[in-house]
C-alpha cells in the first residue's frame, strides 16, 4: 500500500513567495491583484477571504491620510489609472504616484508587526520607512 504525502502549506509558502508583504513592493503587487482576490472570494475561496479581510483590515491600522486611503481606493479598488486617479483627487500622477508609495510603506509596516508578533504572516523582505 503506497504513501501518499500532502503538502499542508505549498499554498501558504506560495502566497508568501509572491507577496513579501512586509515591504511596500509586496504591499503594491497584493493591491493590483486585489480584483483577482474578489473573483477568488465569489468562487468560494477562503483563502481569499482572509486576504481580503488582512488588506482591509492593514490599510485600517496603517494610519493612512485621507488622500493616501482615497488614492488606494481609486486606483486599486477602483481601477482607475494613476493619471485618472489624480485628475480626480486633483493631483498630478507622479505625486499620487508618491502618496500610493507613502501609504504602502505605511501599510507594510502592519504586516512586518503582524509577522513579529505571531499573526499568520512571516518577513520576507525588509520594513520600510
């Protein structure tokens, strides 16, 4: 009778390898893949579910401005492009491109706490800021 061995935690090593989330880099790349996470969350993926929750959740304690919670919203959640994102908060692109960069830096650091403090996240990466 053969063994059969499953891997318990290839879908959270893989998440982890895709999303160094303790940086803003791996913070900017789970954002525009937000939408791919909602269509996820329809299918029934669970998984999905908590990312969502954890993105929510880190832009919600990261202390955001109102302008760097509005240009997330937009653009990644929106969709909006950058230049159509700032024409609406009356920004020039480069500087929301710079308010996105702040606020994910910014949320980064909720992850990098989270992965030292035991909640379900591990570094991959560096702080920043």
């Amino acid at each position: 009778m053969g063994v059969t061995k499953i891997d318990l935690h290839r879908k959270d090593r893989e998440f982890h390898d895709a999303y160094a989330l303790d940086n803003a880099e791996g913070v900017k790349l789970l954002l525009a893949d937000y939408q791919k996470f909602v269509s996820r969350k329809r299918c029934g993926d669970y998984a999905a579910v908590e990312v969502l929750i954890d993105i929510h959740k880190a832009i919600e304690l990261a202390g955001l401005t109102d302008r760097q919670r509005q240009a997330i919203e937009l653009v990644y959640f929106g969709e909006l492009t950058q230049a159509e994102a700032g024409e609406r908060i009356g920004i020039a692109q480069n500087t929301l491109s710079e308010t996105i960069d702040r606020a994910a830096e910014k949320i980064a650091d909720i992850y990098y706490y989270w992965a030292g403090h035991g909640e379900g996240y591990t570094t991959g990466g560096r702080i920043n800021g």
